[in-house]
DNA sequence: TGAAAATAATTAACATTGTTAATTATTTAT
DNA sequence: ATAAATAATTAACAATGTTAATTATTTTCA
C-alpha cells in the first residue's frame, strides 16, 4: 500500500520540520520530544512511531541544512571568480551560515551522534569539500596550485573554519563579530596563495 | 577564622578531585551532581554549599587539568630542538592527551559556559599559545620565521589542532588513531615550513 | 562543662528530561 | 455495521539539576 508510505513521509516530514524551526530559532538547549511534538502538533510520544528516538530525528536535519547552506552559498559567490577567488568566498558564507544559525553548526559538528548514524556523519566530514570541489578541480586543471598540496590545504581549510567557528560560538573568542570576521580574511589569505 | 576557609576548601578539592576523575574515566556525559558527591562522599545537595551549580564546579577543573597537561607535554618534548621542531612535538602531544582523555576536550571546547566562566575561558583560549610561546620567541628572536606571520601562523595551528581533535573525537574522522596522527603529522609540515 | 546559636549535611520535593507501557481513538476490512 | 488493525494519547518511570525543609554537628560562651 503506497498511501501508507506517503502519509507516514508526511507526518515524519512534520516533526522534522518542527526540529528545524526549533534548532533555527532557540537552538538545540531548546530541543526536546516535548518541544518538537507540540511544535509539531502531536503529543511527545507520537514521535515514537515515526523516529526511534530523538537522535535519529535531530540528525535527520543534516541533509536538509546542507542543502539550503549549498543554495545560500551558490547564490552569495555566483559573481566570484573561479578558483581560489571562490573558494575564499565559499569560506566565508560558510562560516557566516553557521553564525547566523548556531544551532546548526551544534547539530553539525557538537551534538554526540548514536549508532547507526555513520552515513549522516560522512555527509557532515564531506560537507566543505562538497562546496568547493569544482573550484578545487578548476584550480587544478589550470595549474594554478601545486597539485601534491591540494588534498594537504583542503584539509587545513576544513580544520581551520571548524577551529575558528568553535572558538568564536562556543568559546567566545574573539568577543566580535568583526573581529573574526577579519581574522578569517587574514586567515584564508595566507592558506590560499 | 582562617580554619573555615582551610576546610572550605579541602571540601571544595574533594568535590573537584571526584569530578576529575569521573571526567578522565568516564567522560562528560557521567557528570552529574549525584555521581559527583557519591565519587566525593557526600549528598548531592552538599555540593550546593561550595559551588553556585554545577557547571561552576565543572569548569573550575580546567586549571588543574591544564597544569597536568603542560607537565606532561614539557616532559615529552624535552629532548626536542628548541623552535619550531619543539613546536611541533608540542603540537603532537597536546592532541595526544586530549586524544587520551576526550571528557578533558570536551570540558575545554564544547561545554557550554554559564555566565561568569569569562576567566575560565580566557584560559583556555590561550592555553596552546602559551604552550608555544617560548619556542616561538626563540624563533623569532633567530629570525628564524618571518616576524610579521607569526601571529597568523600561531592561530593557524591552534584552529587547526582544535577543528582536527573535533573531528576526530567527535565525527569519527578519520576513524583510526594512526590515520589521524600522520594526517597530523603532514598538516604540521605544512604550516611549519 | 552544658545549653544556645550557628553552621553543615541530608532528605524531601519539584520541575524537566527521554523513553516505554497501557489505554483510548480512529481507520480499514469484511 | 461490526471486528481487526493501526495510530495517537495519557500514565508512568528513571534520571537530571536545583531549592526548601529538616536533621546533625560544631562552635560559642556563661
């Protein structure tokens, strides 16, 4: 029976929908069965036909906040030039998405996952090299960085963000926005040139 | 009375000894305030007579706990060349002891902070810096490194370090200690050349 | 030294959390 | 339309942090 399949999507869509209004606006200190399902609109233990637990339901919003961060960041470096030029420009409206929502960078890189999450992990490690991956090949179809470092500066542009992003949102370093916002710049211009 | 404040704070050493030792066994996630006073001896309730909550108790370990680590990581480098070889034996060795004890990276870097922590996490954010600061003084005063770089090359390594043990420890990637370590190993020749 | 006052420690209690079991409501099949 | 199946809800439990009420202990000083 299809119907049972579409209906049960839908609800779950419902609840999913409700744990990213939540993670978007109050963060995840805000998330909760009880939260979720009233947001939702069903009672807390509804959830529990559609998600074995809160976990599997949280972690079910990665592939949703990627895909919206891709738009977000696709249409903010539209006008950079390949290359290098919009890898730097990658790097910043990836880190600006995840000031704007800090919820999201908690659920993305903080919040511990339970078995069984393995794939939704590998798409949160890929995820930087996802954005940039053209740019990367085009770098590297031009000669235009040495093609033994890529994978190596990859890396450290990964590490680097997440490093940055924790010390400002979880470890109030430094105290303003400016600051880092700066301090990124000086960063992405000495990884990449 | 100066008797009072002895006592006091012998009582406060045993609740922040248990607390200790539950985080470099059992981690963050067996804090709570009832493990805490079994582990030290008392009813959970005592605790609240020597610490506002528990997330003061909590962070008020990261002093000692940074101690023990700078004794170790200055043990372990000793034999090394002073600079930027030294440097790098530091940088391996704090990985490897937070490595060793996760609870401990989770205290420093993702536990949320209450209000009035500011100190505490003024520490912490300066932890590695200080680690180095002798190697890289010596650096600079050789001219060995470009004086002007030092600053970002310093921050660099720090975002680096933390966002590497985040994904590590907490997004499983790599997934083995040894693939981890010589990933390490190449990010450091990278930045420190 | 022994009763009164001060201090320390404990138990009781509350609200909140995730989760499961028991129960009620609703939909489906015949 | 009634029986069976499915979905949703309420009740309940154990664990959490925290505060209030109560009990035990130590200190003071006559």
């Amino acid at each position: 029976m299809k119907n049972k399949q579409i209906q049960e999507q839908r609800i779950k869509g419902y609840f999913i929908q409700a744990t990213k209004d939540i993670l978007k606006g109050e963060g995840l200190k805000s998330i909760s069965v009880r939260n979720i399902a009233d947001q939702a609109g069903y009672s807390y233990a509804t959830l529990y036909n559609y998600f074995s637990d809160v976990n599997e339901l949280v972690f079910e919003c990665v592939k949703d906040f990627q895909q919206e961060c891709e738009t977000i960041i696709q249409q903010e470096v539209i006008n950079e030039a390949q290359g290098i030029d919009r890898i730097k420009a990658i790097s910043r409206a990836y880190v600006k998405y995840f000031v704007q929502y800090p919820g999201i960078f908690e659920l993305f890189f903080l919040e511990k996952p339970a078995k069984g999450q393995e794939e939704t992990l590998q798409l949160i490690n890929t995820f930087f090299d996802r954005l940039c991956l053209a740019d990367w090949q085009y770098c590297i179809s031009k000669t235009m960085v040495p093609l033994r470092s890529v994978e190596v500066v990859k890396q450290q542009l990964n590490y680097m963000l997440t490093g940055m992003m924790l010390f400002y949102l979880n470890r109030r370093h430094p105290i303003d926005y400016a600051a880092m916002l700066q301090n990124l710049d000086v960063q992405l211009l000495h990884i990449l040139s």
